[in-house]
C-alpha cells in the first residue's frame, strides 16, 4: 500500500510537471505570437510611411510653354521622385492677385509660387518667403540635373534682385528680361520704305506707326500694354527716359506727377489711342503679343522674349518677317536707358513641405525644362530660343538687340519695389496709366489723383511722422 501511494504521488508530480511544461510552452508560444504580430505592424506603418506620397501645389502663370511642361513632361518628375504636383494655370494678372491672397492669409495652399521683382521685397518683409540659401548649399539633387551656376554671380540680377541682405528668396526663371524692346513687320516697313536707326527714336517709331495705321483694314501701327497691373513694367522704362519718378527715395514723398512723368504719360496714352487698337487701355502681355503674331499690329515694345513666345501663338505669321531693336529712345539720349523685369520660382515659408517643392523647383529650372517652357535661364537656352526666331532678310539676329540690352539695364525708376508698401503704391501708379489709356482721366488728371493716394499711403503707414 505504501508502495502504491508512492507510486501514485510520482505519477502525480509527473503529470503536474508536464502540464506546467505544456502552459510555459503555450504561454511562451502566445509571447511569441504577439511579438510577431507587433513586427508586422510595424514594418508595415515603415512601409506605409515609406510609401505616402507626397503632394505639392503650383501656381504658375498660363502661358504655351507652362502648359506642354504640365501636360507632357510633368510625369517624368513625379516618376522619378514619387512626388504628385498639381500645377495650376492661371493669367498673369490673376494668378498675381491669387498669390498676395495666399501669402498673406498664409492658407499654405501653395508650394511653390511665381513671384514677381516688384512685390518680392513686400513678401520677403513679411517673412513669407523661404530662403533658399541652405537648399543651395546642402539640397542639390544631383539625380534631378539642375545647375545652381546658372545663378548671375555679379550685377543687380545677382544682388539686387530675388536677394536681400545677401539671402537670396527666388530662384530666376531667367536671367535677362528687358523691359523693352521694339519688335515689328520688318516687311511692312520695307514695303513703306521705312527705316529705323539702330537705336530708334520715338520720333521714329511715331512716323511709322502713323504710316502703317490702316484703322479701315483692322491694321494698327502700335501697341503698348494697358490694362492695369501690368502696364507699369513697359510704361515704367519710358518715364525713366524723361527723367520720371515714382517716389522721393530720401523724403518717401510722391513725385508720381512732376511734368517729367506727365510728359511721359501723355506719349505712351497718345501713342496707344492713336496708332493702337480700340481695345488696347486692355491689353496686357498676351493680347499685346498676339496683336504683333497675327498681324493685327506693326510695332510693340514689350520684354524682349516676347519675340519667341509669339511663335506659339495660333496663327503666328511672323516667321521671316520680324525686326528687333533696342527701346526706342527719346531724342538726346545718347544709349539705351532700358527696364530690367524677372520673375523667380519662390517657397512660401508656409509650405508643408518645402523639400519636395525645392525638388520641383530645381526640375523646372533644368535646361531640358526650360527650354520647353521658353524660359530664359542660362545663356545657352536664352540664345536657343531666341534662335527660333526667323527675322526678314537684312535684320539682325533677335539676340541681338538682348545682348545690346544687357549692357544698358537700369531698375532705377522700380526702385520702390524695396518698400513694404511696394505692390500697394504700384497697383495706384497702374492705375493711373490705364485710366490714361483709356481716355477716362488726363494724364495729368490720373496723376495726381495717384499722388494723393499715394501719399495717404504713406502717411498711413506713419512714413512723415
């Protein structure tokens, strides 16, 4: 009997020690289990992570070329660096107004933005713009093929523009646009026997837009931008010429309608009401330009890359038949006095993601890119597209008259675009040369209606205290 209790105890531990064994074993199982499923998880939220794509926002202004990038070549970007970009497209003069929206309310609905020289230092003030320095130096993607050497090293497009206090806030879509060159039907003015100086003088460009004026017809000799906000770029060299000022610089006073400036206005009005068509107080950069294209006018004076954008136009007749010159001159002068204008690719400093959008800036200014999107970047796609224009038999190579430009750029009379206030006082001067054009005020009139409201401005924002 006591054998047999022994026996049963052993048994009993046995038993025991083996569904101990057992429990361990599935509990160490479970453990293992729940490790595992806990891997997964994670690997997966990495992969996940690894995966999101990332979608920016661009605000670029319509044009040909804008829309051959965002249709055909747009894919290859988003291949290549798992980025979705959502290009919009809007008129010039819209798409300026929708930007100062965005980055003053600083919505963050933008990545990357267009953004003029004039309202550049306005945003910059504001801190709405990211500097881009850093990116230079450190964020290259030598995968993407852009060439930060681009970049002017020396005069004002190097220092003085998209740059402030050595940081520079925009990077250029090109580095010469002339604010303004003479473009014209050379054959017309063959078939008239109308010759111009090589630095035309607007006595000049006066006589042969009254001889090639055909109202009866549709043709018009002339043409120059109206339509407020944009007039300021081509009207802005002209009253340069006469000595015109926008703004005392040391005093902040307006000197919007000194004679100088008056006189100035009343030859750009004369010259779009005489010679120009009805229409024109509404011409902006892209009526002016297919104006010249279709033939429906003989003279602009506009940028100079005008000139090749015009061959996009539907209906373009100009192949063989242009000339280009430099500004046509007041009498006296004895060079050039003409405008510089850029536009730049700019990070507002509310963007959410900033690197991607670097990514895309830096695609869109490779020469690849910029040659489709007619941008002027560096000088070999500067002089490539200019190349595309066939001027008439005995003129000079569009390219030309640029490279004569370059040596005589001045932004003196834009020199307000440094003020906080800038795009505020040059929406009023605009607005004074449109209701110019347009026969609703005197040039004189519209002036001085500019300078009282440029000098509540000012006063205002406690510059006479």
């Amino acid at each position: 009997m006591k054998r047999l209790l022994i026996l049963l105890l052993v048994v009993s531990l046995m038993v025991s020690m083996t569904l101990i064994g057992f429990g361990c074993k599935e509990e160490a199982a479970e453990e293992e289990e729940v490790v595992a499923e806990e891997e997964a998880v994670a690997e997966e939220e990495a992969v996940a992570e690894e995966e999101e794509v990332v979608t920016i926002n661009v605000l670029i202004d319509d044009r040909e070329g804008h829309r051959k990038v965002s249709e055909e070549l747009l894919p290859d970007f988003e291949s290549m660096t798992g980025i979705d970009v959502n290009i919009e497209l809007l008129p010039e003069t819209e798409m300026m107004s929708k930007i100062n929206i965005d980055l003053l309310s600083g919505t963050a609905t933008y990545d990357v933005v267009m953004t003029g020289f004039m309202t550049e230092f306005a945003y910059i003030e504001g801190g709405l713009l990211e500097p881009l320095n850093d990116y230079i130096a450190n964020k290259i993607d030598s995968a993407i093929g852009f060439n930060p050497g681009y970049i002017p090293e020396s005069g004002a497009m190097a220092d003085d523009i998209h740059v402030k206090d050595g940081i520079r806030y925009g990077m250029p879509l090109m580095i010469t646009v002339i604010h303004d060159s003479l473009m014209y039907r050379a054959d017309w003015l063959d078939e008239k026997g109308i010759t111009l100086s090589d630095i035309p003088l607007t006595t000049e460009v006066e006589a042969a837009a009254a001889a090639l004026t055909d109202k009866e017809n549709g043709v018009y000799g002339w043409a120059m931008r109206g339509t407020r906000t944009q007039n300021a770029w081509t009207f802005c060299p002209i009253a340069e010429q006469y000595g015109a000022t926008i703004l005392n610089m040391d005093t902040f006073i307006p000197t919007v309608n000194e004679p100088e400036m008056v006189e100035a206005l009343e030859w750009y009005t004369m010259m779009n009401q005489n010679y120009g068509p009805p229409d024109v107080a509404n011409y902006g950069w892209y009526e002016t330009m297919e104006a010249l294209a279709t033939g429906k006018v003989a003279m602009i004076q506009d940028a100079d890359v005008l000139i090749y954008y015009a061959l996009d136009v539907e209906g373009c007749v100009l192949q063989g038949k242009v000339g280009t010159k430099v500004m046509a001159q007041q009498p006296g002068y004895t060079k050039p006095v003409i405008g510089v204008y850029s536009w730049a690719l700019s990070i507002p400093s509310s963007s959410t993601s900033k690197d991607a959008a670097w990514k895309f800036v830096q695609w869109f200014l490779t020469d690849d890119i910029a040659r489709v999107a007619t941008w002027a970047t560096t000088p070999e796609v500067t002089k490539s597209n200019f190349d595309k224009v066939e001027v008439y038999p005995g003129e000079e190579p569009a390219f030309n008259a640029t490279v004569e430009n370059v040596e005589n750029m001045s932004a003196e009379v834009y020199s307000v675009r440094k003020l906080p206030e800038s795009a505020e006082i040059m929406d009023i001067f605009s607005a004074a040369v449109s209701a110019s054009c347009s026969g609703d005020k005197e040039p004189q009139a519209a002036l001085d209606d500019a300078y009282d409201e440029i000098y509540n401005l000012m006063d205002l924002k406690g510059y006479y205290e």
